[in-house]
C-alpha cells in the first residue's frame, strides 16, 4: 500500500526528532506550516535539542506564539532546500540562536511542498555554509535588524526583479566611513539632501525606493544603523578578495574585496541566476540559491537537494 503524503511528512518528522535527540543537537529546525502537530514535536525532543519555529508569515507567527513555540521569522520565497536552510540558519546565526561548534538539525522540503528531508550540520564543519565561524562575529558592528532587513531587500529582488525584468545588486553593509574612502560617488546619489530619518533601510516606505535604485549600476553603502550614505557608487577597494570560482562577475569581485579592505558586509545579487550572496573579510560566507523557475512551476521534478 502506498502512503499518503502525510504518512511520508510525520515519518520524515519521526527520523528527524530520533536524529536531534541521538546527536544531542541544540535546535531542531522545522517550517511552522509543515509541522501539523508542533506540541508532539515538542514533547518529543530531549534536552539539550530545542524546537525553532521558521515562520514565513503572520500567520504562522500567531501559530507559533498559540502553542508557546520559540520561533524566528524568515522571507517567504521559492528556494531550493539548501537555500532555505542557509537563508534561515544564516539569520539564525546572526540572532545569535546558533553558535561555533552547535549540531542543529533542520527538517524542510520545497516550498509550498510537503516535508521531505532531514539535513543534520555541525556548525563549522559545512565549509559552503558557515565560513563565518573563526571571524569576529557576524553583526559586531551592524544592527541585528539592519543585516536582515537588507538581506531581505535583496533576496525580494532576487524574487520579484523590476518590471519583470532580473536585476543584479550590491549592497555594502557597515564601517562606512572607510567604504567611502574606496569610493566614487556616482554622477547621481539619488539620497543627497534627504536627512537620516528619511533615507533609513529600517523605514518600511524606503523598501520600494531602494529597489527601484537598485536597477541602476553601482552600489549601495549603508551605515551599520541602516542609513543609507549614498547609492550608485564605484568601489575601488584596496585589496582582493577570496579567488572567485569561474563565472563570477565585476559585482562578486567587488564585494569580495570591499570586505577585504574593511569591516563591512557584502550583499550581493546576481542578475543571471537570482542567488544572494553573502560576503565577509573578502570571503563569501553563504550563497542562497534562487529554486529554478520549472521547478516552482511544478513542471520539471525536484532534485533530491
């Protein structure tokens, strides 16, 4: 006899609550809207493993706060099963809810699909995911709020581009004072004259704007509070990043180096494929793949990862 779909999620649920407990893992990942019966899960963990909540939206939030679940919130978009494990447990990361040397365990599947696979790591030892472990900590210099709130700009762009059309990016997070001084100012800086308040990443109404700017070449700089010190701007920074692998472009280039040359984060968008790009003291720390479009059509079948 065939299982139903929901047969094949609570057994994949059942493996992923034995694997925590076995590896005595600190937190078990899993999608608020997947998880039928959250308080089972719950129940079924042992010390020291604790239940994070992903939640995709209010909605999922309300939920989480009914059973008194811990959770954390995350953009809701089609990617593939590793990019919505490293767009989360990057978040995470920066919360401070997962540390060097944790073991976490993480239960996901396509979006807007069933639960279909268990990813266990050992914070450190993923070397495409956590190369940040080593470095002084992610958002030293940066608020919290900031890093994600640009992180989500950029991974919405990578969703929805601009009138249809793919748009690619660069946002240099933090010291800005020494990005400035690896800078051109464009022939425009369309937030010249405006005060911090009105040109701050943490206003909601600045969303839209900077994703419309986003279309035009250049970067933008950003102060470690959110306030954006100017757009369209050329880096010349004065050391190279990492070797960039074949294929990557002027953008990843210069966000690799612009974080070699100082203390800021890099977060770059690429225009041909849609992946976000995480960058740190001239390395990349994560990449967040963008699902394919077949694939969130349902017209071409899932790979196993």
């Amino acid at each position: 006899m065939t299982k139903s779909k929901t047969d094949f999620a609570g057994a994949i649920i059942a493996a992923a609550t034995q694997v925590a407990n076995t590896v005595k893992a600190s937190v078990l990942f899993a999608y608020s809207s997947a998880v039928d019966d959250v308080g089972t899960l719950q129940r079924s963990l042992k010390p020291p493993t604790k239940l994070i909540l992903v939640c995709q939206d209010g909605a999922d939030e309300q939920r989480a706060k009914e059973v008194s679940a811990e959770f954390m919130s995350v953009p809701s978009f089609a990617l593939t099963r590793m990019g919505q494990i490293k767009m989360a447990t990057l978040i995470a990361f920066s919360k401070g809810m997962l540390k060097p040397a944790d073991v976490f365990v993480f239960l996901t599947g396509l979006t807007g699909r069933s639960i279909d696979t268990v990813v266990a790591m050992h914070v450190g030892e993923e070397y495409e995911l956590f190369q940040s472990v080593g470095q002084p900590r992610l958002t030293e210099h940066i608020r919290r709020p900031v890093f994600e709130k640009v992180l989500r700009i950029a991974l919405e762009l990578a969703h929805e581009g601009r009138e249809g059309k793919p748009v690619g990016a660069l946002f240099v997070v933090g010291d800005h004072r020494e990005v400035v001084k690896f800078s051109l100012e464009g022939r425009i800086n369309p937030f010249k004259g405006y005060t911090e308040k009105e040109r701050n990443v943490m206003d909601d109404s600045m969303k839209e704007t900077v994703k419309e700017i986003a279309k035009l070449d250049g970067a933008f700089i950003i102060k470690g509070n959110g306030v954006v010190v100017s757009a369209c701007a050329t880096l010349r920074p004065a050391l190279a990043g990492e070797e960039l692998p074949q294929g990557f472009g002027a953008r990843h280039a210069a966000a690799a180096a612009i974080t070699a040359s100082t203390k800021s984060i890099a977060i770059s968008l690429s225009e041909s494929t849609g992946d976000v790009r995480v960058w740190r003291r001239g390395t990349m720390i994560t990449e967040i793949e963008k699902a394919p479009r077949a694939l969130v059509d349902g017209t071409i079948s899932p790979p196993v990862a």
